[in-house]
C-alpha cells in the first residue's frame, strides 16, 4: 500500500476518534489495518520494527485528521448538540 493511502486512511481513523459512537478500532476493522496495526504493536513491543515507516505515516495522518477536524466538529456539536445528545 502506498503512503498516500496510508495517511489518507490515518485521517479517516483519526476523524473517527472525534465522532462521538464511532469508534476508531470500528474504522480500522472497515478500513482493513486493524490486524496489521496489531501484529505491528506486537512486533514493536518485541522490539522488532515491523512497517515501521507505514505506521509513522498513517500515525502523522491520524493527528492531522484530529486537528483539521476538531474545530468543525466542536462548530457543529454546539450548532446541533440537541441532535448529538
């Protein structure tokens, strides 16, 4: 997979975690990385880098997909928190 998807995903994942019901393990599990992601965990634990350059990438995407939308979403929670409650 390339790194462009890599960190497109990773602002996916990323939004997701500010979604409020939608959790990021959720959007990992559609978006295909969540076994990977787990075997690299294990892999880094052992001390044994495994994509590591991947998981940089889609780690910059999810920060960046936290910090592009967490204005909009704080805009629209207070816009419509009658509907988000």
């Amino acid at each position: 997979m390339s790194y462009t998807k890599s960190f497109i995903k990773g602002i996916l994942i990323g939004i997701s975690f500010l979604v409020p019901g939608l959790s990021g393990g959720t959007m990992m599990i559609i978006l295909n990385v969540f076994d990977d992601a787990i075997h690299a965990l294990n892999q880094l634990l052992q001390f044994k880098p495994y994509r590591l350059a991947y998981y940089c990438v889609m780690a910059f995407g999810i920060l960046t997909g936290i910090t592009l939308f967490a204005g909009v979403m704080s805009i629209i929670l207070s816009l419509y928190s009658g509907y988000a409650m």
